[in-house]
C-alpha cells in the first residue's frame, strides 16, 4: 500500500506565495490536496494532541502528499513557521484515480449537488462535538457563515481500539451507501486517515443532526476509535489560484 505524507504548516508568508514557491520546486511538489485550515471540528484527547492544539502559530495550511516525506523541500523551509506530519497507507487505487474524482467533486454541476434532508428543522444536537455530534456553537457558527461558502473537505486522523476496525468499516459503508451519501458526502481519501467531502458546511451540520446518521455513529463509529481528530478545510485550487474562491 502506498505511503502518503500530510503535513499541517504555519508559514510566515501568505498562501499564495507560499503555494507558488512549491510550484518552483524541480522536481515540482505535486499534492494530491492543497487546503486551507477553518478549524478544528473534534479534538485530539491523547494521540499529539500539544503539537496539533498548541502550535507556536495558528495552521495555515494542509499539504496531502503522494510520497513517503517526514520533510518538505529546504527551500520552502524559510517559508514555514511550524510544522506537524504524519504518514499513512493509502489504498493505491484511491491516489491513481484522485485527480480525476477531486476535481469533479470540487467543480459540481448543480444537479450533482444533493438537496439537504430538512434535518435541521428539528436538529438533534449535543453538549460537545467529540462524538461527532451538532453542537449549538457548530450550528451558529455555520449559519452566520463564518466559514467557506462552498465545499470543505475534513481531514479525519484515526486511531482504532484492538480489534474494533471491522466496526468502523461498517460506518464507513454505511457513508458510502445512505447517511454520508444522502448529502453529497464522500470518503475521497481512507486508510489511517480519512479525507471527506462535503458539498457545503450546512450539507455537514444536516448529516450530524440527522436521527439516521447518528444511530450509525453511535452504533459503530464511536466506540471503534480510540482516539481521533477532525479538522475542517477548504481545498485551493493551484491551477486557477488567482480567482479561487476560497479566502486566502
């Protein structure tokens, strides 16, 4: 199974130029994802939980690479301020195919975007988001639209308890085949990690809030995990950096 790298970075340049410059690398650094980090949706409890909740500097950015690196190229390391990696085994299907599935997903024709279920008419919601529930301060902070206008993709690190990956395997069938799918949600990444799309935010805050999706949670995703993390993003298109929607 091939080895891909993620790196979290807080630059001491902007995203743009920050992006150009690993553009200018020969050989040229080619990510599979490219994204810039909203915030944290689920906190870590044990598994590097100071590195990632305590940087010296807020992250900036999300690099998802195809290669087995534990550092970037020595030219773009006067450009970063901090960083956290991590590798994990990715199925190599998934990579050989991403390109061409990211793109349609980032770039959807309306009628490819699923309507949203009416589950925050009456959402279920909970006092904390660590088991993936709709939280009041996740519900508010999606309605004032603080966050990306169109689709974010979450970056979910996992840790299984022994025995327990079979149980969440069958959440992550059930994603793919009604709760996560229903929504436009997609595992476009798996293994040790876990990159999902979302056609928008309010797409997500309508799966969590929905009575089907979380008696699947409950039943098979939270007691498999002995710890986790998920971090939301908004993925920047490199080719077309100049007019990309994202705020950077």
């Amino acid at each position: 199974m091939p080895v891909c790298s993620i790196f979290l970075l807080s630059l001491k340049t902007s995203i743009p130029a920050f992006l150009a410059a690993t553009r200018a690398t020969s050989p040229r650094l080619d990510p599979l994802v490219t994204a810039k980090v909203i915030r944290w949706i689920i906190t870590p409890t044990a598994l590097s939980k100071e590195p990632l909740l305590s940087p010296p500097s807020p992250w900036h950015i999300l690099l998802i690479l195809p290669d087995a690196l534990t550092i970037l190229p020595e030219h773009l390391q006067g450009l970063i301020k901090n960083q956290w990696s991590v590798q994990a085994g990715i199925p190599s299907k998934l990579i050989s195919t991403f390109t061409s599935t990211n793109h349609k997903l980032l770039r959807p024709s309306p009628t490819d975007i699923p309507p949203l279920t009416g589950s925050m008419v009456n959402p279920q919601t909970a006092t904390s988001a660590q088991g993936l529930e709709l939280t009041d301060e996740l519900r508010d902070w999606i309605s004032i639209g603080e966050g990306p206008k169109g689709a974010v993709s979450m970056l979910n690190l996992l840790s299984f308890k022994p025995g327990m990956k079979d149980r969440y395997l069958a959440y992550g069938k059930a994603f793919a085949e009604s709760i996560g799918s229903n929504r436009g949600g997609v595992a476009k990444i798996v293994g040790k990690m876990a990159l999902a799309h979302y056609p928008s935010l309010e797409h997500f805050a309508d799966m969590l809030a929905g009575e089907d999706y979380q008696a699947v949670n409950k039943r098979f995703r939270v007691g498999s995990l002995r710890d986790t993390c998920i971090l939301c993003t908004s993925e920047i298109d490199v080719e077309v950096l100049g007019g990309f929607k994202a705020n950077l």
